[in-house]
C-alpha cells in the first residue's frame, strides 16, 4: 500500500498537491542544482521537462537557452502550477505544459535536444518501454538527464522504494 505522502508525490491532487509541489519546490533544490552541473544547454535548445511537478526547473531552463522549453506531468495539478509559475512565457508562445503520462506522448518523433527527469524516473510505469517513447522524441544528439537522491543502493532508499516495488 503507497503511503498518502508518496502518493502525492507520485501524482499531486487536491489541496494537498499544491502543498506536495510547494515542499518538493523548496526540498529537492539540490537535485535540481545536481541536474543542472550535468548538462550543457545550448542557446538554441529546444527541451522538454517531464514530470515538472511545480515548474521550477522549466523556469530555470528558460533563461539559458533562447528556444522552447516544454513541461508535461500527468497530473493536472503539476500541470496548472507549472503553467501559473511560467505564465508570461506560456502566454508568449515559448512554453506548452502538455498534460500526458510518460508512456504515451503526444509529441513528434526527434522533437527535443534536452530531455529532463527530477525526481519522476521511480514512478514511470515499465522502465524499458518509458524509456523507448523518451528515445522516440529526442533528437539523435539530444542529451536526457535524470536527477535525484535515490539510487536503490543506500538503506535509507527503502523507505521509498519499498511501497513502489509492493
Ligand atoms: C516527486 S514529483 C517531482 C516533480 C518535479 N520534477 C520536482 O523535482 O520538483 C514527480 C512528478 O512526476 C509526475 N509523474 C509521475 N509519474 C508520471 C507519469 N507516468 N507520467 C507523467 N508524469 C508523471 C508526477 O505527477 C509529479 O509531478
């Protein structure tokens, strides 16, 4: 049985989920600072956020590249934050906050250079197939990245990974 804690973070709703995406924007600054020392961003990339919870990082994505960047979360709730938080980009035409679950994207095929992945990976049903539907619409010399503070090699993982693997 997923614990009500996990569950929002797994998919935010109701009132409680505007609170869930308020605690991971502040709690899981690291993994996003983490994230960002690993890619380079190019003025001209054009990227995607998958499950971008709150929208921080499609915010943060927008000031260093000059192209599009794209947010898409299942949950309407990640959705409606994403889209309040980076408002007047959406309004110009820079960002679209796509509601959609990872393994069936209503993108075209080598759509993105950048692909990003915090703290959303664990949730994704069937790993392999994800996998192949993120493969599908990056570009061939795109860069996707995965962020966060599980690995599944720590005991201190179990507390979340358990509840997911039941
Ligand atoms: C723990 S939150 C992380 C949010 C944000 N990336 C961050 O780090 O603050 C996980 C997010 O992934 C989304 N998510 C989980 N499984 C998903 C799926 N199958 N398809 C699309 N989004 C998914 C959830 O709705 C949630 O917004």
């Amino acid at each position: 049985m997923v614990d009500k804690k996990l569950d929002q973070c797994m998919k935010p709703h109701g009132e409680e989920g505007i609170t869930t995406i308020q605690n991971m924007n502040e709690n899981h600054r690291e993994i996003y600072d983490f994230g960002f020392e690993c890619v380079d961003v190019g003025r001209d990339d054009k990227i995607l956020d998958i499950g971008c919870g709150g929208g921080v990082n499609i915010e943060r994505f927008l000031k260093l590249t000059d192209a599009d960047v794209d947010g898409l979360d299942y949950s309407e709730v990640s959705v409606s934050e994403s889209i309040r938080r980076n408002r007047s980009s959406v309004d110009g035409g820079r960002c679209r906050v796509i509601q959609a679950d990872v393994s069936d994207m209503p993108v075209e095929d080598e759509s993105y250079d950048l692909i990003s992945a915090f703290e959303t990976v664990y949730f994704w049903p069937d790993i392999a197939e994800t996998f192949k539907e993120v493969y599908r619409i990056i570009k061939a010399d795109g860069q996707f990245m995965i962020a966060q503070g599980t690995d599944g090699n720590h005991p201190d993982d179990e507390k979340w990974l358990k509840p997911l693997k039941a």
